[in-house]
C-alpha cells in the first residue's frame, strides 16, 4: 500500500506543478526569482539617480539663465530707455476709457464678466446679458477664444484694472 501513496502523491504534487505553471502562462505574470529582483531594484535606483542628477542640472541651469537675465535687465536698465519711447510701445486707452466707463453697461457688467473669464467659464445668458457681451466684444475688450470662453484683451485688461483702481479710492 505504501509505493501506491506515494505514487499518487507524486502523481499529484506533478499535477500541482503542472496547474501552476499552465496558471502562470495563462495570466502572462512570472514570479521574480531574488536574483532578477535584486537586479531590478538596482536598476530603479540607478534611474532615480540619474533622474535627480538631470534635475539638479536643469535647476542650476535655470538659476544661472535667471542670473543673466537680472545682468541683462541691469544693464539695459542703466542704459535707460527714453520717456517717448517707452509711451509709444504701451498704448494709451484713457481717452476712450473715460467715454466707455461711464455708460452704465460696462459699469454694470465689468464684475461679472471679470469673473466669468478668471473663472474660465463660458458666459450663462442669465447672469451676463448677451448685449453686454456684445457691447465688451464692439468696444475690443473682450475676444472669443475657444470652446465658447472669452478673454480679455490688452485694452479690456486696461479698462478692467483702471476700473478697480477706481473703485478701491
């Protein structure tokens, strides 16, 4: 009786090793021996070092290209640019802020449609009237940019700090 056991337990432990194995295969997951994990760990760390070395390079490379930059800024800065020339590259919006600011359109609506486009949301007809957005967009304030969002433009973003500084006095 006992060669018929142990024929059956071999017979069954091969069985076992044949259902894992066949399992194996069929999942496509292998188990790690120690070796092949010791070689992985290994591999991660060398990819995390050189990940952080090339981050640190980058890091002094942007501080030393932020050094030229103030070098630059100092130097141009000690040159001085002259008072026509610096008036003639910013445009000047006051004459027609002064007659656009005081229709009660803009007055009542510059908050909302502030808020509307900081927000990064399309305008909703019940809060923001569609001729006030008409009225910013007639007046190249504000400019459609994409899935029905608006954006202000550099004159839009004149009349909207122009307007804050007014109400802060």
């Amino acid at each position: 009786m006992p060669f018929v056991t142990n024929g059956v337990y071999w017979v069954t432990l091969k069985f076992d090793t044949w259902r894992h194995n066949k399992k194996q295969v069929i999942t496509g997951k292998r188990l790690l021996s120690i070796e092949e994990s010791n070689q992985l760990r290994k591999e991660l760390l060398l990819n995390e070092e050189k990940v952080l070395n090339a981050v640190e390079m980058k890091d002094r490379e942007i501080e030393s290209l932020k050094s030229i930059i103030k070098e630059i800024e100092t130097r141009d800065s000690k040159l001085g640019v002259p008072e026509p020339i610096l008036a003639a590259l910013e445009p000047d919006f006051s004459d027609e802020y002064d007659a656009i600011s005081k229709k009660g359109i803009f007055r009542s609506n510059v908050k909302g449609i502030s808020s509307y486009i900081n927000g990064g949301w399309a305008f909703d007809s019940r809060h923001i009237p569609a001729d006030a957005v008409s009225f910013f967009v007639a007046n190249n304030l504000i400019e459609k940019s994409e899935n029905n969002k608006y954006s202000f433009t550099k004159k839009g973003i004149y009349f909207l700090k122009r307007f804050l500084d007014e109400e802060v006095r």
